[in-house]
C-alpha cells in the first residue's frame, strides 16, 4: 500500500493531532504538550505531524515472563524513529501465570480494561502490544480490538529449551511429572524444586506448547504480528530484530489505516482453530480467541472449533503433545512452516490479510519447509485428528476435550472403542474447588480407584473466580504408587497448556450460576461419549429436577473489589469469559471512529 500524506489512509488527520494541535482550542494542545516535553521531547517534534505510537509495556520485575520486552522496547524505539514516528512507552496492569492469587486469569479482563483506557484516553495513532506469559496476549489483542487504532503484536518468544539428567526440561510438563515422582515417593523436596527451576534456564515465556507459546502462535496466525515472530526464543538475535522490524511496521500501518477490524475478520479466525489443531494447542486458546472474537465483533464459538478444527491433524511435536520444546520449533521454521502446510492443503485462507499488508499466502511464500521431525508434514502427521471436541449433555450445555493428548495408555485403560467412536464411563468423586481437592485427595475413606472420574467445580470465571487452572488433578497417592498415573477429570474451571491430561474442561455454565455439574453428587455414574460429543450423568430426570431445587449457591466470597466486580459482568468459558458489556464498544469505535 502506497503511503498517503495526510495519514489514516487520506481519510482524516492523525488522531494524535487532537491532543498536539487542538486548533478548537490552542490552551488545551499547551496544556496537552507542557509534560510529554519535560523528559526531553521537543516541541518541533510533538508539532512535526508524526504518528505516535505506544509501546504497551507488559514486562517488569512482576512479570518475569514478559520482562525482557523492557529490553526489547529498546529495539522497538529505534524502528519507530527510523520509520519516522514518535515513540511513547506506558505500562499496562501486569499478569504473572505463575505469580497471581487467586489466579492470573482473573487479571486478563483488568489488564484489558487498562490497555482500552490507556489508548482511548491518549493521543495514540498505533499500538506496538507487547505479549508473552499466557494472558497478557489475549489481553492486549482484545483491547486493541475494542479500541480499534492500528495495532502490531511483539511476543517476547520461549525462555531457551530447559534440560534435566540429560533430557529436555519443559515449562509445566516437569511440574506434572515431578509432582508424580514427589507422590510416588522417589524424590523429595528440594530435588522437586531443583527439577521444576531447571525448565526455566533463560528470559521468556513457557518452553512447552502450553498457553503462552500457543496464545502468541494464534497471534500470528490471526495475521496481528510479522510472519515469525511467534517462536523466536526471547534471548535469540533475532527476537531483537523482530522487534525492531515490528516498530517499524507499524508506522507504516499508521499511514495504510491498518486496523485490528482488517486483520481480525471471520477467516482470520478459522486460521486461527486450524492452526491451533495442527500445533497441539492449549485448551486455553478457545476461550482467549473467542473473546478476541467477540471485541472485534465476529461470531465464533465453541462449536466452531470442533467443526473446523477436529480433523486438522498434529503436526508439531513439541510438549505436552510431542517431544521438543521452543528452541526446536523456532529451526523448524515455527509458525509460517505449520500455516505453509495447512495452506498447501487448502486448509487455512490464504487471502487473510495481515500486519505486514499482505496476505497470509504472501507472508508464506519463503517459509522453511516441513522438517518432519520436529514439524510434521501434513501427509505424515503426528495424530490424525487433533482438535478439541466439544462436548454437551445435562452436565454442562459446552466443554472442551483436547485429544491430541490421549495417550495410548489412557485409551487402552479407559476409552470403550465402537466403530469409529471413543467412549468411558466412570463413578464421580466431586471436589468442591481446589482447595478441597487437596483436603481430601488423599483421604483414605474417599472410595476412589481406577474406575473413578475426578470432579472439580465451582472454579469456574464466577466460582474461584476467574477461572482457576485446576481441572487436571493428580490421583491419591496410593494410586500413583501402583502406576495408576491419570484419572479421567471433569471440571468447569481450566487447565494448564502444558498438561497433557485428558480433561473435559471449561464445563459452562459452571456449578457457581447453578450450570448441572453443581447437581452431581459423589457415586454417580458419568458417561463420556467422544464419538457423540455428550457427557451425562446416569440417573433420572426426576431425580435431576429434584436436586436442582435443592441446589444452593455454594460461593466463596470476594476478597477483592476487582473479583467482586469481574464476577457481576463476567461471562462463562464458553463464550470467552469477557466483561460481556466491554463486547459493545468495538461497535462504538467503529461507527464513529475513535476520538
Ligand atoms: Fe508465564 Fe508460562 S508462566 S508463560
Ligand atoms: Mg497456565
């Protein structure tokens, strides 16, 4: 796209020429302009009708995660300035996946609120979003989607592959793992720690496939950031060039009056879900993208992943699904060799158009190929069908089950197999929450054995609230010791990216707004038909009716005046948890343009 004079495309002068012009009245630009110059910019500069773009910072000592974007943003300036625009950096409220009580996910629609006040309120004409642990990618899209003003997405890449006694370390799959060895009595403490720290050897987000690389993955395949940029690991050379590239870009997306509302469109999203089956996605990114959906203004929901994403096969080996970890997946070309594949298929659309102003298809021209070791190809793939299926029944209307981590272990053990149909049925031992989880887990009157599913409610976005990641629960100790290493679970709270538990979870409506699972009771019988996509409790109708008038609200209360806000407006899983009035004001920004 050629570059305009008048910027925005010709359409109307730069939205930062309000603040620093204010022609209707010449006090206001003074008062505008006094303190952006008393830490040394210049008057001629703020005048000089140049687009100023944000740099929304995510990083900080709170935010291990994303702290190196401190570093990066440095690299983000100078391609600003060498584009030609003005670089502003300003802090947006911090998420720590690891870090937040009750849980970092309560903080992802905070962070939202923040990112939208910062550039709706300030004179910002586009956005550099700084992404990286798990919810602060979602967060900065779906703000920049409310807000609607050019946007470009920087992720800060994967902390360098961790290793253990010789074998790769990755974020959160050793946790599952030493939590097993920790039960079953083969380590102790100390060595716990030891071997959990080891996954983490370098700045960067979580190694694994687990939320965060797949969050920033989905990223770019929604086209919000430059062909790449997902994987690069965060101390790489080339995380900084890519830094510097995307600060350059946006100047100029400045000028073309790229918008999220151009990027982020209905086919946008199905390259998201093919994309998300074909890396072995977290069971977090339903949610995230559907929300981004939802402040941008397209319909999606779960039923569409299961319907365009279940039979994209796996193709990225790469835990909790496969093998290698982020230093692997970046040789191998990362995200632009998996969407090469899809779209050799004719499985994603090629016509999106994205950050760089082309289209996906000509972003994939020069992508590596499959290697297919690391990054399958789509004749050879890992799994056949790796999608979510999205289950329903008169235990909840949604939830979501990622296959692609069935292991060969827990079919053979648990999945009744007629025809093409997968199938378990097991006795519910029901958890009110996670802290009566591990109350009782271990309690030897608790009748659990390996016919047993495992039930977790009321940690649900209004339960814990915001959601808590807790849906995969480990078997009793005794269990563990006799090798019974996995249960089926049942939850309508979520699960981490980097287990590989195979969980039917994000359960909506969740037990805590009197969704079904509230009615189940320990000793009942469950079944799970994959094949038919229904869960359902086995008892009769009346004996259903007569317990949910019986049901009382089983909440415990807010400790904070944010939980007690997020849990009147917030929506369930399903639907992607949002502020379900904050969904209204992309529309606004988009009928009458963004003041
Ligand atoms: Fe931050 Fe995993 S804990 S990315
Ligand atoms: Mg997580």
């Amino acid at each position: 796209m050629a570059k305009k004079k008048n910027g925005n495309g010709g359409k109307r002068p730069l939205r930062s020429r309000e603040w620093f012009d204010a022609k209707g009245d010449p006090t206001m630009a003074a008062l505008y302009l006094e303190r952006y110059m008393n830490f040394g910019l210049t008057l001629a500069e703020l005048r000089s009708g140049r687009p100023i773009i944000g740099i929304a910072q995510t990083g900080s000592d709170l935010s291990p995660c994303n702290r190196h974007h401190l570093d990066l943003a440095t690299r983000v300036r100078d391609g600003i300035r060498d584009a030609g625009g003005i670089p502003i950096e300003f802090p947006v409220h911090p998420i720590q996946e690891t870090g937040k009580r009750p849980t970092a996910a309560l903080d992802r629609n905070l962070a939202y609120l923040s990112l939208v006040e910062c550039l709706y309120g300030y004179f910002f004409d586009g956005v550099v979003l700084t992404t990286g642990c798990d919810k602060t990618t979602p967060a900065m899209i779906m703000g920049a989607a409310t807000v609607d003003i050019p946007a470009i997405v920087l992720s800060g890449g994967p902390m360098l592959d961790g290793h253990f006694a010789g074998g790769l370390a990755g974020s959160g799959t050793i946790v599952w793992y030493a939590r097993q060895e920790l039960a079953a009595g083969r380590i102790d403490m100390e060595q716990f720690i030891e071997m959990v720290a080891s996954s983490a050897p370098s700045v960067g987000h979580c190694n694994t496939m687990g939320t965060a690389l797949s969050m920033n993955s989905m990223a770019e395949a929604l086209g919000m950031s430059l062909p790449g940029c997902a994987a690069i690991p965060g101390p790489y050379k080339e995380r900084g060039q890519m830094a510097y590239e995307t600060g350059k870009r946006i100047v100029d997306m400045v000028w073309e009056d790229l918008k999220p509302s151009d990027i982020l469109t209905r086919k946008a999203f199905e390259n998201a879900i093919v994309a998300a089956s074909a890396l072995g996605a977290s069971t977090n990114c339903p949610p995230h993208v559907n929300a981004i959906a939802r402040h941008i203004g397209v319909k999606l929901e779960n039923k569409d992943w299961d319907r365009v994403g279940y039979d994209i096969p796996l193709l990225v080996n790469c835990m909790p699904a496969g093998k290698y970890l982020g230093e692997a997946f970046h040789r191998a070309g990362g995200v632009p060799t998996v969407m090469k594949e899809l779209l050799d298929r004719k499985k994603i659309h090629g016509d999106a158009l994205t950050v760089s102003g082309k289209t996906m298809a000509q972003n994939l021209r020069h992508a590596i190929k499959a290697d297919g070791e690391v990054i399958k190809t789509y004749d050879k793939p890992m799994l056949d069908q790796a999608g979510f299926a999205v289950l329903g029944g008169n235990l909840f209307d949604s939830a979501i089950m990622k296959t692609s981590v069935i292991s060969a272990e827990f079919r053979e053990k648990y999945l009744e197999r007629k025809g093409d149909r997968d199938a378990f049925e097991g006795t519910a031992i029901v958890f009110e929450g996670p802290e009566d989880y591990h109350h009782r887990i271990n309690d030897p009157k608790l009748p659990i054995d390996e016919n047993s599913i495992l039930v977790i409610r009321n940690a649900g976005p209004v339960g814990y609230p915001g959601a808590a990641e807790v849906v995969n629960m480990l078997p009793p100790d005794r269990l563990v010791k006799g090798g019974i290493l996995l249960l089926p679970c049942i939850g309508d709270g979520r699960q981490s990216g980097t287990s590989a538990s195979p969980s039917i979870l994000n359960a909506s409506p969740e037990a805590a707004v009197g969704g079904w699972l509230a009615l189940l009771e320990t000793g009942d019988r469950v079944r799970v038909d994959i094949g038919r996509r229904t869960a359902n409790i086995m008892i009769t109708a009346k004996e259903l009716a007569k317990r949910k008038k019986a049901w009382k609200p089983n909440v415990v209360p807010s400790q904070t005046p944010w939980q007690e806000l997020q849990r009147k407006f917030v929506g369930q899983l399903a639907s992607g948890a949002c502020l379900d009035f904050a969904v209204n004001y992309q529309k606004i920004a988009k009928t009458k343009g963004v003041p």
